[in-house]
C-alpha cells in the first residue's frame, strides 16, 4: 500500500505529540496523514478518547493504517467495535501497560485491561526493554495475544522525543515496510 491510498491516523498518547515527536515529524510528511485530536490532552478519559478514535476512523475515505503511541495504542485497540470504516494495519508504539497499578500516571489503568484477542488487522508493536510504562514482558504478551509482530527496540526509553526519538529515522524505515506490506 501507498501512502496516497491510506488515511494515516496518528494517535498520540497524554499530553499529545509536541513538535519535536516523530508521530509530529512523520505526520508532516505524509500527505494523508491526520492527528486524531482530543478535547482534553492532559485528562484522558477513556469514553471520550475512544470515540474521538472511533469518529477520526469513520470519517476516513480510505482505508486507514493507524500510527499510535504510548496511551494511543489503548485508545486505539478499546475503541475497534465502533470502526464502521476498514481499517487496513496499526503501528503500536510503546504500549504502556494499563493494568499495573504502580506505574503513573494513575488514569493509565481507566484504559484498561486490553482486550486479549487478536486484532482484525495486521499489527506491529514496537516497545522498549526500559520504558517506564510498560515492562518490555507485558509488552511482547499483548503483540503476541492481539497477532502483532513484535519487534525490539532494545533500551531505548518510551521511544518520544524525551528519550531521544525526534525523527526517529529506524522507526520511519520500519513504518515505511509495514506500509509497503499492506
């Protein structure tokens, strides 16, 4: 699949993608790509940040292929039932793990549990073996419950501009064969 045949959707996670974020660099150019944006960035609540999810994914003209990361890949995976449009691929970017009480922010567990069946779309999940929300364990189990090709990003923090992924150039090379794959 060709970028100009898609709807890409970039679903980042709390606070949003700041411009320094590669789903922000990446979303730039790409000439289909759209931000699935929410009311309220720094207070999810789940009901509302799926059905702007659900709302981006119906509206589409074409298939979608959705890039999520962080609490974008719950938003993304909970709000699926309501897709009345064909989503075509995901790209999972460091899933947190929603069931762990101990990490924070807290409103992470609202997003929870995963469903654990496999996804109606091919997948990729991408995670990291330090990120501070999710343990790179819980990470592989959910790839391997919802069918997702996991793949090991080695230490590389929650992979966002604050851990050093900016453009993320590895990422885009991946994204770029997932897409192709389509």
């Amino acid at each position: 699949m060709k970028v100009k045949d898609a709807d890409i959707l970039f679903v980042p996670g709390y606070t949003n993608s700041g411009p320094d974020h590669w789903q922000s660099r990446w979303q730039s150019k790409l000439s289909t790509a759209r931000r699935v944006e929410q009311a309220e960035w720094s207070k999810p609540v789940r009901e509302d940040w799926t059905a702007a999810m659900s709302n981006a994914v119906n509206a589409s003209e074409r298939p979608v292929v959705i890039v999520a990361h962080s609490l974008g890949v719950p938003t993304a995976i909970q709000a699926i039932p309501q897709f009345r449009k064909p989503v075509v691929g995901a790209f999972l970017v460091a899933p947190p793990d929603v069931a762990n009480p101990s990490i924070r922010p807290k409103h992470l567990m609202t997003f929870g549990p995963y469903p654990r069946d496999p996804l109606p779309f091919p997948s990729v999940v991408i995670a990291s073996r330090n990120d501070p929300y999710s343990t790179f364990e819980v990470a592989e189990e959910n790839a391997a419950a919802w069918g997702s090709l996991f793949i090991d990003a080695g230490e590389r923090g929650h992979i966002n501009a604050d851990s050093g992924h900016g453009p993320w150039p590895e990422g885009s090379l991946t994204f770029a064969k997932f897409l192709s794959q389509l």
